[in-house]
C-alpha cells in the first residue's frame, strides 16, 4: 500500500485507517472512494485487502458453460441474448443436447458446468430435473452451478410452488450451486427502467437467502454502467455485504460491466476502464465478508481483466467455451481460454495461479476423472 501521507493528501485519511484496522466502510466511504481521482491510490488500497486475504494466489476454473434456452418473458431492456419464442435466433435445448454438449467435452477435466437460461414461457421443473440428472449420470463428479435466482422465482411461479419448494427439488437432482446472475441493479428505479418484468432485488436476495439456509452456496453479481447512479451502486453492494452477514453463503462476487451492443439501453455506452477498476476496488473494500472477487475476462476482455488482478480481483473464472450472453452483448473477448493460457496471464500478473472448483476449493483429482 502506499504511504498514509498520500491517502491524507487525498481526503482519504478515515478510510485509509479503518481499511488498515480491517473495519467496515459505510455507503459515503465508498462514494469518496469513487469519487478518488487517483486510481492507483484506490487500487493499493483494494490490493492490500486482496494481499491480507489471498497473498498472490489467483484462481480459475475449468469449466463449461451451457445455456439451455434464450426464450426468455422478461424482456429486459440491457439483454441482446434474449429472444421470444419462435422469433429467429431463439433456441431451446433437449435433455438430450444438453447431455450432447457434455459428451463433446467429457475430455476436458471439468470441475464445474454452468447452466442458466431465460425464463422459458413453457419448460417445466422436471425437464431442469432430468438434464442435472443426465449431466450428474455421465459426468459424476462435477459441480453443478445452474439457474439464477431469477430463474428459480420464474419456475415456483409456473409449477404453482413456492421458490424452497423448487431450490429443494433440485438440490435432490444435483444442484450445488446457484451462479450470481439476474441480480443486476437492486434499484427499484433503474429496475422499473430497464428490467420492470424482472424478480425485484428483494426476491432475488430472498431466493438467494433460502438457498443458502438449504446449504446451496451462490455467487453475486452487479451489472453497471448503463442508468444507475454511484449511491445505487453501493446500495446494491450493501445489500449484499447485509445478506452475507445474515448467511455467509456468498462466495464470490462478479461486477459485470454493460455491454451495450444489440441492447436496448437508449445512450448507455458501457462503464470506461477506469471505472471498471474503480468498481473493482469499491466491491473488495465495501464487501469485507465476501471472500472472493471475481474479474470475469469475457466481459472485461483479458487484459482490462489482467490488470484488475491488482485492483481487488483474485479470480479469472474459467476456461468457460461457448459464452453467449455477452458475446451477444458485443463482448469481444475470446469464445475460450486455454488452461495454460489462464495460467500465463495470472504468471506474467506477479501471481501464482491455483485451479479451483466451483467452491474456491483446490481441483480435485477425482473432479478430473469424471
Ligand atoms: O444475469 C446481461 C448480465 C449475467 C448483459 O456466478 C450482461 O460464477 C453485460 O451472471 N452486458 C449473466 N452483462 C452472467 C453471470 C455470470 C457469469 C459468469 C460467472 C457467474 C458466476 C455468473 O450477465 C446476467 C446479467 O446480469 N448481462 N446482459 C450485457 N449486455
């Protein structure tokens, strides 16, 4: 970290202290944080707050993504890989393509699929059964991450059951884990403009709450740079910061900059690069009891991801191959990365890279054999 004269130099004295004593930021903390005009200054202090926790570990993940439909009813206004049903470019998986996509990289020692889609007009609860149960049948020991808390409330409301009801049924057919998706902005404004058919923040915080009394673990996210102001930024991330303190079953979060092209977000560009990497340090200051940060490279490109390694993020993701809701969006990341290329960017970053699971723990063996 630098030396405090510079923090004092920059206003940022009180918070240099309490981020030194480990206390907590409150919501004007992390304005005056954004507010910071010296980057660098911000990122050493996130840095040391990812250093106490992490050291120079960084981890990634070999895992697959499946997106099981597009069909979506939401319509939210930022989303360019929703489509209606039956408009072209929709499409919608079988129980049998899904265990095809799986059969193609039965190869590849995957530890973790990540399966979300849209809230399907039609798709019942005992097909997302029987695709868990066929990928858990040919690949035994994988982690299964699927559905967002959206698209849990999206199957209760269908089945006429309540969202437990439905976290419960899958947790029988596999589910380990929920991915962070769907949460967005909380802000019931930014919500009612962008996303008004969407879950609420406080139902996907109330999902995500069951889940984690069920022992299902999940990640969070945020989607920013398109209509939301800094003080809902932070609102979100104390929102957050309050659940985990209530459950601890968030393990990591993932700031997901807006990638404006195909959307329908009138003037929205997408956040600069700077104020990616300020996001980034904000969320590891302000979420002082969610353990990881997650620098997801298809939505920041790898090397703003590189980069945010020394902003707070002490995880890349993963291999993940056949990425569609942001390279719909205008991503111009790769489709996959390469084990050995994920390790090469976190070696040439200064970092030591360790592969996880799903649950931050080490790979296991046993994971790659199946
Ligand atoms: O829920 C949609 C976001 C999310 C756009 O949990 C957009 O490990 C940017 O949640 N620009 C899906 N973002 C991705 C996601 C995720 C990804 C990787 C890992 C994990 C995890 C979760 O993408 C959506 C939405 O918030 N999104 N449209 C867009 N135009």
């Amino acid at each position: 970290m630098l030396p405090g004269a510079v923090y004092k130099s920059l206003g940022l004295d009180r918070i240099y202290h309490k981020v030194s004593a480990g206390q907590r930021l409150d919501l004007e903390d992390g304005l005056r944080l954004f507010r910071c005009g010296d980057l660098v200054a911000l990122g050493a202090l996130a840095h040391q707050v990812r250093l106490r926790r992490h050291g120079r570990t960084t981890f990634y993940v070999v895992n697959q993504h499946i997106n099981y439909s597009n069909v979506c009813v939401n319509g939210c206004l930022f989303c360019a890989f929703r489509r209606r049903k039956g408009e072209p470019g929709a499409f919608e998986l079988t129980v049998s393509d899904v265990v095809a996509k799986v059969r193609e990289r039965l190869q590849d020692p995957i530890t973790e699929i990540h399966m979300v889609g849209g809230c399907h007009p039609e798709l019942r609860l005992e097909t997302f059964e029987a695709m868990l149960r066929a990928i858990r049948r040919i690949r035994p020991h994988v982690h299964l991450k699927a559905f967002t808390a959206v698209e849990i409330a999206h199957f209760a409301h269908l089945e006429g059951l309540s969202t437990r009801e439905v976290l419960l049924r899958l947790q029988a057919a596999g589910l380990e884990m929920l991915p962070g998706g769907g949460a967005e902005v909380f802000s019931p404004r930014v919500r009612r403009l962008l996303c008004p058919n969407k879950l609420d923040g406080d139902g996907w915080l109330r999902v995500m709450r069951e889940a984690h009394h069920l022992g299902i673990k999940s990640n969070a996210t945020m989607l920013f740079g398109h209509k939301e102001t800094l003080e809902e930024r932070l609102e979100h991330l104390d929102a957050l910061r309050r659940l985990q303190d209530e459950t601890g079953g968030f393990v990591c979060f993932i700031p997901l900059p807006f990638q404006p092209r195909n959307t329908e977000v009138e003037g929205a560009r997408g956040p600069s690069g700077v104020d990616i990497l300020k996001t980034m340090a904000v969320s590891r200051l302000m979420l002082d009891n969610i353990p990881h940060i997650k620098a997801y490279w298809v939505m920041l490109g790898v090397k703003l991801a590189q980069v945010a390694l020394h902003f707070g993020a002490d995880d890349l993701d993963g291999t993940v191959v056949e990425e569609k809701i942001g390279h719909m969006a205008g991503a111009d990341s790769d489709d996959f990365l390469t084990r050995e290329t994920l390790e090469n960017l976190i070696r040439e970053a200064g970092f030591d890279p360790v592969e996880r699971n799903c649950f931050f723990e080490p790979a296991q063996a046993s994971a790659h054999a199946g």
